[in-house]
C-alpha cells in the first residue's frame, strides 16, 4: 500500500486533526484518510463546468491601459508562443 507523508502541518491544524480524530475514535492517520476520501468524493461528485450564468470576471476584467493600447494597436497579432519568443531570443546571445 502506497505511504503519503504531509510535511509542515501548521500546529493549529494538527490540534484540530487530533481533536476530531479523538471524537470520532479514530487514529490520526484514520480520520485523515477518512476527511481525504470525503473531500475527493465531493470534489468527484461536483459539477466540471461553472454554473454560473454569463461571461466569467476574467472574460470581462478591465485591461491596464498600456496592454489595452498595445492590443489595440496589433502588437499581439503574431501570437507567437513567449516561451518560443524567450528561447529564440536567448539563442540570439
């Protein structure tokens, strides 16, 4: 059986953890994997597109002024990739 090691748990978690692994009279290890499976259930059982109605914020978002004019402006036209534009440029050196 596959082993997961969490590192770093805040010690106000861990607390919790425990205080609810205590109530439930499991491990710490078992109310963990118990809340993991819960939260991948639930993450399973939710819906994969938004619900919600109309365009998202970032659809929507205002431009800054600089990128809106070089927008604008055609600067954009080419939509060359930036990590090509990055590699092409570095080879150039």
């Amino acid at each position: 059986m596959p082993t997961l090691v969490i590192k770093s748990v805040p010690t106000k978690l861990h607390a919790r953890l425990k205080r609810i692994a205590a109530s439930h009279r499991r491990s710490l290890t078992q109310e963990t994997m118990h809340l993991l499976e819960k939260a991948l259930l639930a993450e399973e059982a939710a819906p994969l597109t938004a619900t919600r109605a109309g365009p998202s914020y970032w659809a929507t978002r205002p431009l800054q002024p600089a990128f809106a004019s070089a927008l604008a402006s055609g600067a954009f036209a080419d939509a060359q990739d930036s990590t090509a534009a990055i590699s092409a440029e570095r080879d150039a050196r």
